[in-house]
C-alpha cells in the first residue's frame, strides 16, 4: 500500500477555507501516479511501451473537507487485473487516522498507437502490491441520463485543462461540472464515468439536471455524446 503525505496548501482550498473537491480529487490521482513511479511502471515506462491508464469510472465519498496547514495521508493500492481493467482503492486521513475520503477506481489500460485496450502484461502486474478491497459500498458503474437535461452554453478545451496524454484531465471534467451546482450544494460523494477524451479546442456541450439531493452532469461534444457523466450528491448513500 503506497502512502503519500502532506499538508493541505492555501492553494488548495475553496472561498470557505476548506479543501476544495478538485483538489481532494487530485490528491488521490497524484498518489496513484507517485505509486506507480516508485515501483517504475510509471509515465516515461508507459511511454516506452506505448501505453497509457485511462480513468473509466470512480466513485469518492468525502467524509469531510480539511482546512489550511492540515496533514493528510492519501493511500492507495490496487486490488484486482481483469484483462485490461485495473481496480484501485484510495483512502485518505488526518493526523489522527480519521478517514477524511476513500474511493474506487477501474481504470483502462490502452495501447496509445490504436487507442484500443490492451491486455495489462504479467509483468507490469507483477510490480504491484495488491491489498484487499476497501470496504464500502460500491455504486453502479453505469450513470444513466435523465430526459429533459438543460443545455448550458460551451465551453472550449483549453490548454490548462491537458494533461500528458494530450487530453482533458480526469479531475478538470469533475471540475468542470462543478460549476454548475448551487453555490451551498456540498458534495459528500460523486460518480464520474468517463466515455470519450477531449483535446485541445474541443467544444464541450454541459446538460445539467437536478434531481433530489442530487445532480448530474454530462459533458458532451457536438453529436450529444458524452465525454463524460459526473453524479453529485450531498448525503453519501
């Protein structure tokens, strides 16, 4: 189990003085790629190989929004290969081991020259430490549409919105979403299932429904096809 600490940055906090969402979110993605360059499997080895792990679908439940200065472990640790599916938890917690968010991942393995999965190698496998599932309870992977989604204006893909696969980032999708729930909507828990990648000067289209005590929104491209579907809610379920 891979273990990253450090302390909660004033640039990560949101207009309330607590850690904003995109910022928790990055924290378990950045701990996941600081595992994997340990263990080197990491970003120059996937380059090498012509390979790349690509975000399908997570579901984080956040217990509660640290404040400026606090410490926080984020661990993670993958538990199960399928093929070309990778399964990861993450865990995150304050100095005194109260759990402050943990998370589950599925994440796909692709080949970079055809964009089509690939089977995750024996050996990548290898490097890995496995630990049991987290316990939780797990949510559908699927986000299903609500009819009658209002449309909001486009927004266009921007460069600080790339990562280094030449796409907009997991977090930045999430991040985008976000946007459109009400100023006091506190998110406890989100579902983000990711369809398509968008580059650089891509027009994504967002549609927005509320529902109780939650909202979904799809960001998607001209021909109405999700890139991707973010789910928030307020009580964790």
């Amino acid at each position: 189990m891979y273990c990253w600490e450090e302390a909660v940055r004033y640039s990560e906090l949101d207009t309330d003085g607590q850690m904003a969402l995109p910022s928790v979110l990055n924290r378990l993605q950045d701990c996941c790629i600081f595992d994997s360059e340990e263990i080197g499997v990491g970003l120059k080895f996937l380059k090498q190989e012509q390979r790349v792990w690509v975000l399908s679908f997570w579901q984080v439940v956040i217990c509660r929004y640290p404040g400026l200065g606090e410490h926080m472990k984020t661990f993670t640790w993958p538990y199960d290969f399928k093929g070309f599916l990778g399964y990861r938890n993450f865990k995150a917690e304050d100095e005194a081991g109260e759990v402050i968010a943990y998370a589950n991942s599925i994440w796909t393995y692709l080949d970079t020259q055809t964009g089509m999965p690939a089977r995750v190698p024996k050996e990548v496998q290898k490097r890995y430490v496995f630990a049991p599932p987290y316990e939780m309870e797990h949510a559908e992977r699927k986000i299903l549409l609500e009819k009658d989604m209002q449309q909001k204006e486009p927004v266009r893909a921007m460069r600080s919105l790339m990562d280094t696969n030449q796409h907009v980032n997991n977090g930045k999708y999430v991040m985008l979403a976000e946007e459109y729930l009400p100023q006091n909507f506190k998110v406890r828990e989100i579902r983000a299932e990711y369809k398509k990648s968008a580059v650089l000067s891509d027009f994504i289209y967002p549609k927005v429904k509320e529902l109780d005590s939650r909202y979904i929104v799809s960001l998607e491209n001209e021909a109405s096809e999700p890139y991707a579907i973010v789910e928030f809610r307020e009580e964790h379920v």
